[in-house]
C-alpha cells in the first residue's frame, strides 16, 4: 500500500468521523493580559519595528503546542504593540483581519486610505487584499489584539502578503462618523454604482457600550449581546469571521448553547469568572480565554458589569451550510 500510494480508510474513520460530535484538537486557554504586556514591551525593547515588520506575539493554542500560529482551528491570535512615532509598513494579504484595541490612545489603521483611529474597545477591519498600515501619532504605547482568518489560508495554500510604501490619507473622518452614524440609517444607493464590499471599517466602542447600556435596561432575563454587521447588508463584518459584544450586568451569569463554532472572548471591562467544560479560568480586564467546538461555557461576572467581545466563525460555517447549536 505505501509503495502504491495508498492507505486503508478503515482504522482511521472513525478519527475522521467520529460518532455524533467532533472531536477537538483545540485546547481551552486563558491569557492573562498582566502576562502578557510585560513580554510585548520587553519585545518592544529588542526589536524595532522596521525589522519585524510587525510586531506580535502570537496567542498559540495548547492543544496544538508551543509555538504554534493559532489559537482555534480557525482563528489566529496576536497581540501587537506599536511605540510612539512608529508606524508599521503598508502591506496587503489574503486573509482578513480585524482588530480590537487593547491599550492606549493615538494609534490608527489606515484601509485603502481611510484613516481608522483606534481606541479602546473599538474594533477596526482590514479585509483580505486591502492595503494597511499603521501608525501612531500618542505618547505611550498602543497594543491591539489581531484577529485573522489565516490558520484557513494556510490549510487552503493560499496564504501570501504583498509590500507597499506608506499609503496617503483622506482628509476626512471614517464612514462610522460620517455615513454609518446612526443605526438604521445610510446614504442613498443608485442601481449603478456598486455598494463597497466592506462599507464601515471602524467599530467605535463608546457606541457599542452606549447600545449595549440601553439593552440591558429592558432585557430582563435575556442575554444582553449585540452582533456586528456590515451596515449595508446586514451579514457579517467579515467573510469567514465573526464578532459580538456581550454585556454582563454585576453578578450575571451566562449560560450558552452549545455552539459548533471555535470562539474566543476578549474581556473589555470588567472581571468574573470563566466555567469551560469544567476548568474554571478568572479573568480581568484585557484578557484573552479561547473556546473550542461545542463547549460548556458558563461567565459570571462580579460584583461591577462587565463587557466582553466574542469572535468566532459562525460565518464560514454558515456558508458551509453547517452551523449548529445545541441545548446544554
Ligand atoms: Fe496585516
């Protein structure tokens, strides 16, 4: 059989389809953001910015081993760190990215020349095959969490980037401050010019906790968790990957179903604790807790709310036509 090229499919089937769920390779982690911030300064330290290109400390999925360039089989992870007066070189890549800002004041993304500030919270896009680059007009550092459809770009070999100097700015605010300020709300289409791909890049966070803020009052006993959308379409921000904002209100706790989704939470305000599949995780302001497929996941939050933001890739399931969700 090996000299033909050849390998029985009967001892393995069952790996490849095993009966009723998956089987994850994922492990759970939690990254603690006091762990972190230490070693992504010390980075900025040794390694200028010109030589990384980008610099990042990948968040590596224990199940897959030190080292390895992903948190869940779908999503990367990197924490990035930008210093006063860096910027980080135009680049363009097949896989989509966004961004939440973790720390810091006066960084910015540029995206095919629309300047994106970045503040705390707030999540920013850069979509697959447009330019990017960042730079950094403040006084102390500033530090992002990627997040990166690529672990899929490399399954497919389909993973490569393209270089280009500094792109120049347009002189006005982003489309979440000028055409998408208001929910509900855009500016009128004609059936002959084509509607951007990717119409709202920014994501300001102060409108995401206000809204959040405003359900919460009315919700009772319902989850308070708001999706993000492309405002012209109402479909996902991105193409394979998903983001929700999630609200605890003090001492709530959360239960939800079992979803067929690889997840991760990135914790914007607020402490509590994490319950997943059994193995209890506290986390606090800026840490980072990955879930794999159909966990048990249950979040109390303390005594103070508490804002979460959920990435995940229900959108590539769903294009799949696979997305499921299961009753605890
Ligand atoms: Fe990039």
């Amino acid at each position: 059989m090996n000299a033909a090229g050849v390998a029985p499919l009967w001892p393995m089937m069952r790996n490849l389809l095993p009966h009723k769920r998956p089987i994850a390779t994922t492990k759970s982690h939690h990254w603690a953001f006091a762990d972190l911030r230490p070693l992504l300064l010390r980075a900025g330290q040794l390694t200028p910015v010109e030589k990384a290109e980008r610099r990042v400390l990948v968040l590596s999925d224990p199940g897959r081993g030190v080292g390895s360039m992903q948190a869940t089989a779908s999503i990367y992870l990197g924490m990035q760190l930008l210093l006063p007066g860096e910027t980080a070189p135009a680049h363009r890549h097949t896989p989509s990215a966004a961004r939440v800002i973790v720390e810091g004041e006066g960084g910015f993304t540029i995206v095919e020349g629309e300047k994106l500030p970045m503040q705390e919270g707030d999540i920013v896009l850069t979509p697959g095959g447009r330019w990017h680059d960042h730079a950094h007009e403040g006084d102390k550092p500033v530090i992002w969490l990627d997040a990166l459809d690529l672990p899929l770009f490399v399954y497919l070999e389909g993973s490569y980037a393209e270089e280009a100097p500094l792109q120049a700015r347009r002189n006005r605010p982003d489309a979440s401050e000028v055409e998408y300020l208001a929910a509900g709300l855009r500016p009128p289409r004609s059936p002959s010019a084509p509607t951007a791909q990717y119409p709202m890049m920014r994501f300001p966070w102060r409108r995401t906790r206000e809204a959040l803020h405003a359900m919460a009052k009315h919700a009772g006993a319902e989850t308070v968790e708001l999706d993000y959308v492309n405002p012209e379409t109402g479909q996902a921000v991105l193409p394979a990957l998903g983001f929700a904002a999630l609200m605890l209100r003090p001492g709530e706790v959360v239960r939800p179903a079992l979803r067929s989704t690889s997840e991760v939470y990135h914790v914007v305000h607020g402490k509590g604790v994490a319950m997943v599949n059994g193995e209890r995780m506290r986390w606090g302001p800026k840490d980072t807790i990955s879930i794999p497929v159909f966990s048990e996941v249950t979040l109390s939050a303390d005594g103070e709310e508490a804002f979460l933001i959920r990435i995940h890739d229900r959108p590539l399931q769903e294009k799949l036509g696979y997305y499921e969700e299961r009753p605890r």
